[in-house]
C-alpha cells in the first residue's frame, strides 16, 4: 500500500456518497450493498488500494483516528495468497483418526510436558485465578501454534491487517467477516496493545499463540503481565491468560474433565449416540456404556452425551460440558476432541482404547452432497444439499440406517453411501 492512503476518491467511493442519502431514507445501512460494490474494484493491486481508502469512511465512523489508519496500512500489500487459501480448499477430507494423529503427536505431546515444567508458576497462578485445567491451556497453545513454534514460519504467519482487508476486499463469503474483524484489529492497534508490524497471524486473522480473532480479543484478552498491553504475540502469560478467561466466561466447570473414552455393549440403541441425548454418568452406566479398561467415573452424577465420531465402528465418548467450552475455541467435534485428548496426553494419560477404522473410505464434499441427495430423495430432510453433515443429515442417516437394518450410528461411511446408490 502506498502513502496517502486516505487521498484521492475512487468511483466507487463517488458511488456510496451519492447513493448514501437514498439508502438512508430506505433505512438501509451502507454495510447491507458494500459486497456487491467491492465486486466491481476488480481482482488486482490497484482495486485493492482503492477499497481501503474507500473503507476508511466506515473506520473512522468506528472510532479510528486517520493515523491510526495510515500506520495499519503502510505496508499492505494485495495479497491473492490470502483468497486461495479461503475459497479452494481440497475436496480431501482428512479423516479423524489421521487429525487427531497430528493433534497428539509425539512431538506436540513432548513438547507440551516441556512447556508444562517450564511454565509451571505461571500455569499454577493462571488455574487458581480461572479456574481452567492448565493441561487444557496447554493443549490449546500446542493445537493453535506449536507452542508458538509457528512464528518462525514466514509461510504461515501474514500481516493481520493485510489478510482482514483482502477479506473484505475480495472475497464474497467472508467479505462482512472480513469487515468486522478489521475494525477490531484496527482497534486494537489504537488502543496500543501492540504495533502493526507485530500483529501478525494466520490468513483468517487469527492472531498471537493461541490464535485469538479481533473480536474475541476484543471481548476476553486480558493482560495478565500488568504491563498495560493485552500483547498474545510476544507474552505467553498473556496469551494463556486469555485463552483462560474465554474458558471461564464460557462456563468452564472447574475440576472437571472434557469426557471419558467409553465401551459400549454389543446390544445397544445406537440411536442415543446422537451428541444430544444427556443422561448422568450413572443412567449411561446402567445402559451397559462402560469406562474403558475398567476404570470408574469419579463424579456418577456429571451430565454427558455420547459421540461416535467415526461410527459405530471407532472408539466411543461421553462428553461433558467442558466439551462445549473448548468447541467456544473452535466449533468442531474434531478439535474439541483433539484439544481433549492431547491435555490428557501432557497430563500423563495414554493412547485411545479403542481402534480407529483406519481401512475405511472417507467421502469428499462432493461424495457427501451425494449422501444428502439421494437421503432427499428417499423422503428426507437433510437440511440442504452442501457436504456439511449436521444434525439434520445424521438424523436422516440414522433413520435410514435403522429403516434398512443397518446400524443407526449416523456415520456417513463410503459403506452407507454404496448402500445408498442400490437400494
């Protein structure tokens, strides 16, 4: 980005203030048009350049000061890197089994029981201020940058404010998040928590060692150091002290775990692996569902729900509420899991029980939709056709599963889907 950032006046930028008064007696907000008019800025350098004078009305409105501005963007650069890693993602999904591999590998788990000697004040102060499991905050820290191992890889680490802006700028599914996050990031920039050379992150805008976006910074980072900044970048106290607070004004239940790996009796209601049927530890126990290799659950009482993340053929789980809190991180079965079992890996624990079924197919996206198809035609609802199996399509799974006397685990498996096709 050159200097001057915020002279000169594009078209577009002559189009919004033409059209604004007639938005605003319609009631309509500039926000609810900005897509398609960044559409017409073009793909390249030059458009980029013009959409960030041109967001300069809408960040000032927001509080940020023109120097403010013109520091954050100083050295932006049109970054088409940023937009390829946010709309061709492979069609490859990779399975749980080889997820969690990376998630708890040797070397993270090495390297967590490092950190875990090396911090072990500040983890001790941060449990008894939060009241979060410090092998949970470990464990998040190892998942979200390697134990801030991931800032000595140029190829992963990009200029917060660059990658937010292309965002904004060029890409339509993430264009209004984008938005939002950078006026976060440009917030913290003026509140001076930390200079726009150091704010860097990952091509989303997640930021610092445990991977903050702006608007959650915003809401729970905290600066446990005393030192005035709330710096996620350079102080691991700070980072950690803030992945506690998010835990802990989530709900986090204190002395508590995240879940249990089970076993499950050969005669059993694979309906109620739904990921939403509570019952007591106990009530599950009744049901057959057993800890595994025999050990007992120290609070019978504590409300769970079971999983079977990779059907019925793959290791089981009840899980707790704690389980939740950690999918407040990140909203996937896979890495509330991963966060899960890699704490208790730090912690001293072993290896799951229970086999993955390593030799089975997984679908693509593509493989998937084709799940939800022909469920659709069949009479279901799958909630839409677009790869993503939520709650909906497992349901429809199981019903169809049970209703052709296959398991109702709601696993979609390369199995169902040839099930699917002839019958």
């Amino acid at each position: 980005m050159r200097h001057g950032i915020l002279t000169g006046l594009s078209g577009a930028g002559q189009w919004r203030r033409a059209i604004a008064p007639v938005l605003v007696a319609m009631g309509i907000s500039m926000g609810a048009v900005s897509l398609g008019v960044d559409v017409a800025y073009g793909q390249n350098a030059a458009g980029f350049d013009r959409w960030v004078r041109d967001f300069w009305p809408t960040a000032k409105a927001n509080g940020i000061t023109a120097a403010t501005y013109n520091a954050a963007f100083a050295g932006a650069r049109f970054d088409p890197s940023v937009i390829r890693r946010a709309t061709n993602q492979p069609e490859f999904v990779k399975p749980i089994w080889s997820y969690l591999d990376g998630a708890a590998s040797a070397s993270r788990i090495k390297n967590g029981r490092k950190m875990k000697a090396k911090y072990a004040d500040l983890l001790r102060r941060l449990e008894l201020r939060f009241g979060v499991d410090q092998h949970i905050l470990l464990a998040i820290w190892g998942m979200e940058s390697a134990y801030g191992a991931i800032f000595k890889n140029k190829k992963l680490i990009k200029p917060t404010i660059q990658s937010l802006a292309m965002l904004g700028y060029a890409d339509r599914k993430r264009s209004k998040f984008g938005k939002t996050q950078l006026l976060a990031a440009l917030k913290i920039l003026q509140n001076g928590d930390v200079s726009p050379s150091q704010m860097m992150g990952s091509w989303a805008g997640a930021m610092g060692h445990t991977q903050f976006i702006p608007t959650t910074y915003l809401a729970t980072a905290v600066d446990f150091t005393g030192d005035g900044r709330r710096d996620i970048w350079n102080s691991v106290a700070d980072a950690l002290a803030s992945s506690a607070n998010l835990l802990a004004k989530a709900g986090w239940q204190s002395g508590k775990t995240w879940g249990y790996e089970v076993q499950l009796p050969r005669a059993f209601a694979f309906e109620l692996a739904n990921g939403k049927s509570t019952k007591s530890l106990a009530d599950w126990q009744r049901l057959g569902v057993m800890r595994v290799q025999g050990k007992a659950f120290p609070r019978p009482s504590d409300q769970a729900q079971l999983i079977l993340p990779a059907g019925y053929k793959g290791p089981a789980f009840l899980i707790l509420k704690n389980f939740a809190m950690i999918k407040r991180y990140n909203n996937a079965t896979s890495y509330a899991l991963g966060v899960g079992h890699l704490a208790d890996r730090i912690r001293g624990g072993g290896a799951f029980a229970q086999s993955w079924p390593r030799s089975d197919k997984v679908l693509t996206r593509s493989e998937r939709k084709d799940v939800q198809r022909l469920l659709n035609r069949a009479g279901y609802d799958t909630g839409g056709v677009d790869g993503r199996l939520g709650s909906k399509s497992k349901a429809a799974i199981r019903h169809w599963q049970k209703r052709h006397g296959l398991v109702p685990d709601g696993f979609a498996s390369g199995a169902l889907l040839q099930a699917l096709r002839t019958r």
